[in-house]
C-alpha cells in the first residue's frame, strides 16, 4: 500500500495453500528463496475495510536463502530489514494486516492496532 511500510504477501493460487502461497509470494517479489517446510501458519486474522471483509494468513518464514530485490518496481521501492524492537518507531506506518501478522509472532510489540478476530493454528 502507498506510503506505508510491508511484508511480502498476496493472493492464494487456486488449490494452493496458505504455506506454498506464502513461500511463493515471498520470492515472487523479493527474490527470497524458503521451502513450505519453513513455513509456518501461525494464524487467520479477519478483519473488514469499509464495511469488505479482509482474511489474511500469518505464516512465519523460518528459513530462507537471498538477498531481497525490487521485483516489482511499480509496487515496491525498497526492501528493508528492520530488528522487531525497532518497528512501533518506524517513520511510516504499517498496512495494517502486516502488522497484524507482526502482532502474531511478537504480541504486544504493536499497541493500538485496529480490532482484528484471530484464530490461531495448531499443529497436530
């Protein structure tokens, strides 16, 4: 989203869960390489935009080989790392599902974020 700071992410492929989905955005537009074996599905967060109705898929990537690039330049300036400590300082704010997604691998780092229903995913 335009002038504010994200993690890679996108749409499901038909048939394709939200784990490969994850692996595949993420080096689609970082260039960032990870297995679905590394991926994990922490959560499913709903929340709504003006009255639409938005899922997103917390999936933590445990591992991965790269170094990022700009694949879409139309959509994405730069590519950051930034310590997790450092976030609620960044000078841009944060989409809001990015940080909801952050908020689910490190809750509490993000005060005041919009309501978001979180259903957390076990592993069996």
């Amino acid at each position: 989203m335009r002038g504010r700071w994200e993690l890679p992410g996108g749409k499901n492929e038909p048939g394709e869960d939200f784990a490969a989905a994850a692996v595949r955005e993420l080096e689609e537009e970082t260039s960032l390489k990870a297995g679905p074996a590394g991926a994990r599905v922490r959560a499913v967060l709903m929340d709504s935009v003006d009255g639409m109705p938005r899922v997103t898929a917390a999936v933590q990537v445990t591992a991965f080989t790269g170094e990022p690039v700009v694949t879409e330049p139309r959509l994405i300036r730069r590519w950051e790392w930034h310590e997790p400590a450092d976030l609620p300082c960044l000078t841009r704010p944060l989409f809001t599902p990015s940080a909801h997604v952050l908020d689910t691998v490190w809750p509490g780092l993000l005060p005041g974020l919009p309501p978001v229903h979180r259903y957390p995913v076990t592993r069996y």
